[in-house]
C-alpha cells in the first residue's frame, strides 16, 4: 500500500470517525472502501491488473476451438 495524506474538515473527520466506528472499521478502511465504490461507480479501474488476473483462465479447457481455426475465415474478402 501507499501511504497518503488528505486535508477535511473537522465536520469531516468527525462523520469519519463516528462511521468507522459504528461499522467497526478503521477510518483508513473507510476511506479505501468508498475510494473502491467511487473507481467501480465511473467506471475507472486498473486494466492492467485485471488483465493480469484473468490470463490463462480458459488455458486447460479442451472445449474451445484452436485460435488458428477461427482466424482462417477473418482474412477471407466476402463473396457477393
């Protein structure tokens, strides 16, 4: 993790407070949970590292055609 530093307002850091509390987290953990929600709200996540997770998911399947196969038709030029 990276260590960062954010200004609030005292009205802030008592509602950050009070709700850590009441959930039973840590006011850091609050802090990443609603910087999570906001990043899977608009849509801004990190591509790279989901691409990394998923790689060679479907590698031991047996069932899915070979990728050679199904490029052989991709250059062909349409017939009319």
């Amino acid at each position: 993790m990276i260590r960062t530093q954010v200004y609030l307002t005292e009205e802030e850091k008592r509602g950050l407070e009070t709700a850590a509390r009441a959930r039973g987290v840590s006011q850091s953990d609050l802090i990443r949970q609603a910087i999570d929600k906001l990043l899977a709200s608009t849509g801004v996540f990190d591509k790279s590292a989901i691409l990394e997770d998923i790689a060679g998911v479907w590698a031991s399947r047996k069932d899915l055609p070979e990728i050679r196969d199904l490029r052989t038709g991709w250059r062909a030029r349409p017939t009319r």
